[in-house]
C-alpha cells in the first residue's frame, strides 16, 4: 500500500472566483422567528470577535423592523 504524503497547502493550487455575481450574506432576512433569534444570539456570544454579539442584534433589529407593518412603527 502507498504511503500518504503528508498535507502541504502551499502546493494547493490557487482558485481564482469571479466575485461580480456574489453578494454579501444578510443574515436579517432568515431571522424570522423567535427561535432563529436566539440560536443566532447565542451563536453570535461563541464567537471570539466581542462584536459579533453587537452585529448580530443589528441584524435582529433589522429583521424585525422589516415585519413590522407602517401601523405598528
């Protein structure tokens, strides 16, 4: 049997990706129940970066200004 040969990323070839179609991920329009909220809340509290809690209740925010009707606001 052949021997493995060890990982080396730097023989990886490069990929190059046309960008011109991607857009960025919005978390706001999959927050649309309590229950995705807070998984994503509580997700964002995981992360190392001690912003992401803040981003993520921006995107709460966003979400829920966006299913409240103009009689509500």
């Amino acid at each position: 049997m052949a021997k493995a040969r060890p990982f080396n990323p730097e023989a990886m070839p490069i990929i190059k990706i046309d960008e011109s179609t991607t857009v960025p991920f919005e978390a706001h329009r999959h927050l649309d129940n309590a229950e995705t909220i807070s998984a994503y809340l509580s997700a964002s509290l995981q992360e190392t970066d001690p912003n992401a809690f803040l981003k993520a209740l921006a995107q709460v925010a966003k979400a829920k200004q966006m299913t409240q009707s103009p009689k509500e606001s």
